[in-house]
C-alpha cells in the first residue's frame, strides 16, 4: 500500500498527519503542566531551516509532542511549542541545506549559519535512530506499508519514544515501512540521531540574507 502527499503542506493543514495531533499535543501541554510528563532538555530560542532534494527513511514514524524551550537568544523565559515528531530507525538524505538566522543586539547584526552535506548519490547524509522535531513541512511524499491512527504506544516502526520525550502514550501517530520525500522544506526545533554521518561538509558563516537555504 502506497499514499502520497504532495506539495503545500503546513503545520496548520498537514492534513493525514498532524490534525489528529492538534488534540494530542494539546493534552501534552496539560499533562506538563499538571507535572506529569518530564521535559526532556531545553530547545534554543530559534528554529532553522532544512532543505533536502531527497529523504529516504526507513521504518518511519510521526507524533504530536510538546519542546519546551526559550523565548528567544537571552536564555531568561521559556515556553512550550508543539511539534511533529518524526523519526526514522534509519535514513538517507542527499543534498541537504541547514541554516538559522542569529540576530546579535549588542553589535546591531544579523549572522547566518549554513551547512551543506550529502552532495550526491555517492556522498549522502545517513542517520541511525534518527528524530526531528518539526514546525512546518513542504515536500512530495510517499510513504510505503502506512498506518494511520496508532496510539503512540503501540507503534511498531520506527525508534523507540524517548525517555522524557512530550508525546502521550494512548495519541495519535502514524508509521509506515518506508518514507520517501522529495523537495523537501522544513523548520525545526531539535533534532537528535543516535548517528548523523555528514559526507561532504560544507559550514559557512556570514550576513548575506541569501546564506539562508531557503
């Protein structure tokens, strides 16, 4: 069995995967805030950016969470976001663009991080136990083997939910044999892997607007 998601897709109308969590993330927020789930670790003040031209991932699995994290760059007040956790037991990623965008107050500037890895078929990004923490999604997609509607708990694919990770055990998730994602645009909170090979790095730093991926 094969579905597809083509193009458009935001965090508001991620339409298969994410209105089912809108509720699940936010029964998360009430649980933190009753203390009965753990925060895992603080995410920084800013999201960035990711651009691929090709995601393949291996069992693969989406659920509603919660980052707890900054405001902003000046570390004093924290808030909650919620966040599609996507996660993969492996993937392969070809062409990727990192990027995230610091504006520094004391000097008046704005300072661009860009990182390109995986130029190629022969030179691609791979990760192990991999989880990205994710705002917002524009890609085509194909997800091979899919179930829709799992309780987080029961899932089968995928790497095992983390200790201290927001997501209800009983909410709503999705997992699938195989995910395949192509022109991929994405903002993120965090990301994690157990290991993230990145063949062909490239890191530059600078004030060129033009530096982000996207």
């Amino acid at each position: 069995m094969e579905s597809q998601v083509r193009g458009g897709t935001r965090w508001k109308r991620f339409a298969v995967v994410m209105v089912p969590s809108v509720a699940a993330t936010a029964a998360v927020g009430i649980s933190l805030a009753q203390g009965a789930l753990a925060a895992s670790f603080s995410v920084s003040g800013q999201e960035f950016k990711v651009t691929a031209s090709h995601l393949e991932g291996w069992g693969f699995a989406q659920y509603g969470g919660i980052d707890t994290g900054y405001t902003s760059t000046d570390g004093k007040t924290k808030t909650q976001r919620p966040v599609a956790i996507s996660s993969f037991d492996r993937a392969e990623i070809t062409k990727m663009c990192q990027s995230v965008k610091t504006e520094i107050p004391l000097i008046g500037k704005t300072v661009y991080l860009r990182l390109e890895a995986g130029p190629n078929a022969q030179q691609k990004v791979k990760a192990k136990n991999l989880y990205i923490d994710v705002a917002q999604l524009d890609a085509d997609a194909t997800f091979t083997n899919i179930d829709i509607g799992v309780a987080v708990q029961d899932k089968t694919r995928g790497p095992a939910v983390k200790d201290g990770e927001n997501a209800l055990p009983g909410g709503f998730a999705q997992q699938a044999e195989k995910a395949d994602l192509r022109n991929v645009k994405q903002t993120a909170w965090a990301t994690t892997a157990g290991t993230f090979k990145l063949s062909g790095l490239k890191m530059r730093l600078g004030g060129d607007p033009k530096m982000e991926c996207y």
